[in-house]
C-alpha cells in the first residue's frame, strides 16, 4: 500500500537540487566566458543589475517562508542602538578612557555607561515577552536587526529564558555581525533594508524602542508614519526612557508648527521598565498574565 502511494505522490520531474547536483563542468564550456550554467545556481547571473527584482522577490520570500515553517506569527519587536553595551563592558571601555588622559573619550565613556542601563531593560524585556509565550497560543517571539548592542541584549534575553528569537541582520560596510544569541535558523541577512523593514513589521504586534541613533529612528518614523497614514493598523509603539526621547524629538515643537496633529502624539507612550513595556503590551491585546512590579507572573 505504501508503495503504491509514492508511486502516486513521485515527482514527475527532477527537482532543482537534483539537478544542480547532476549538472557537471565541461572542459569546454567551463570558462567564466561561458553561460553553460544553470540560472539559478549562476551567481553571475543572479547578481546582474536586470535582476534586482528577482533578488527582491527572494529577499522578501526567504524569510517568510522559513518563518512560517517554524510556525513565527507574532512577534516583538525590539528596535536600539547597536552602541549601548552591558554594565561591564562598558566601565572597562571607561577605565580604559581614563587611562587616556583626553576628556573627550571620558566623556563619551561616562555616557555609554549610563545608557548601559538600557541593554539591560531591554534584556529583562525580552525574557519577560518569552517567558510569558511558553503561556501563549500562539505563541509571541521577540524580533530584533540582529547586531549588538540593544539588539543583542532582546536576542539574550530571549535566549537565557529557553525561548527562539529572531534576528534580521543587514550586510553594512563597517559592522553588522550577527550576536551570539539568535536562533540559528531563524538568523537572517539582508541586502535591501526596505525589506528588512517590511519584514520587521509583517509580525508584530508591538514595537519596543530604545535610545539610538540614525538607524532607530529611522524604523520609528518608518513605523509611526505607516501608523499615522493607516498604511499600517495600530499597535503598540512603546519608547524607552521619556526623558531621552524628549530631548531628541520635540513632538510639541511639531503640533505647534502644524507638522502633525495633536491626537498624532497618542500613537506611541513612553515606558521606563521592562515590567511597565509588558504590562502596556498585555493590556492592548487583554493578555491574560500581565507581570507583577517585581517581574512574577499573576498566576504564579
């Protein structure tokens, strides 16, 4: 019976692997002159200018597929700088400053060591997200660019609570190497960061953002105007730490020049704690165990 169902299910044809494995090099028409491959597996060909929009396409179905086949359908969100380290590393990095003698890098040392605060929060974050999904159907996976800094800090977070993560990572000229603490198969990299983009928001149903520069706000405003336009539907946009985002962004400055509108404002607030994030999420979605001030489960 067995037998006679494969033969009913067989492939009619070859399938593209076994192919590319049969396919072998000739002498004659192995010369990089010669066009006797097979288009998909011809990287030359693949990375000519024409098809952009093929590797497009592949961009944008290679993460969705893989996703889907690890059964992602919600996720979080974390956006941050890729500068901010933990506490340790960075009172080594102001030591070393100090050694130095120059007031400029002390400075800058002093800064990052308080802003260190942050890959903290967004770590505890991260665990709380991952730690409240093994509750959840389906369950809710922690997404961040993939780098270090505040996106390695939501990847640990969601790695030292047993839980998957996601990582998009960008090929950028002068950093971006994937942290330590994604889930390998759920690790991606991207050459369009439009893509990136869409694929960042596909599914989410929050967005955490920490202190950061060009990169970060970018993906907020990206994010806010989707919101803002109804491109987009409404979901949480959570911005850590008020007193940072309210000395880089002047959104009063905004209403009163008629850039954006008053009720504009009500589309992101403001949190301090990894609890207060969460409990802002659980409250949007009516999420069954919001945490407690000190991080415990209402159930527990």
């Amino acid at each position: 019976m067995n037998n006679k169902r494969q033969t009913l299910t067989a492939r009619n044809f070859p399938s593209a692997q076994e192919d590319a494995a049969a396919a072998t090099a000739l002498p004659r028409y192995g010369g990089p002159e010669s066009a006797y491959r097979l288009a998909f597996s011809d990287d030359e060909f693949l990375l000519r200018d024409e098809l952009r929009p093929v590797r497009m396409q592949l961009e944008l179905l290679k993460p969705e597929l893989v996703q889907r086949e690890h059964e992602i359908e919600s996720t979080v969100v974390i956006f941050g700088s890729a500068r901010i380290p933990p506490a340790e590393v960075a009172q080594e990095l102001l030591a070393e400053a100090q050694k130095s003698n120059n007031p400029v890098l002390v400075r800058h040392a002093e800064a990052r060591l308080r802003m260190s605060r942050y890959y903290e929060e967004a770590r505890r974050f991260a665990a709380l997200v991952t730690e409240a999904s093994k509750r959840l159907d389906p369950p809710i996976y922690v997404c961040t660019g993939g780098g270090p800094g505040i996106m390695e800090a939501g990847n640990r977070g969601a790695f030292e609570s047993g839980g998957k993560s996601v990582g998009l990572n960008i090929v950028l000229p002068h950093e971006q190497e994937p942290n330590p603490y994604i889930t390998p198969e759920l690790c991606f990299l991207f050459h369009y960061f439009g893509l990136r983009k869409m694929h960042f928001l596909m599914r989410a149903i929050a967005l955490v953002c920490f202190p950061g520069g060009f990169g970060t706000m970018d993906e907020l405003f990206e994010v806010m105007t989707l919101v803002q336009t109804g491109k987009s539907r409404k979901r949480p946009i959570l911005l850590f730490g008020r007193d940072f985002w309210t000395r880089v962004i002047n959104f009063e400055t905004l209403i009163e020049a008629g850039m954006i509108s008053p009720e504009d404002v009500e589309l992101f607030q403001y949190v301090e704690t990894a609890e207060e994030a969460w409990e802002a999420i659980c409250s949007a979605y009516s999420l069954d165990a919001p945490p407690t001030a000190t991080g415990a489960f209402a159930d527990d």
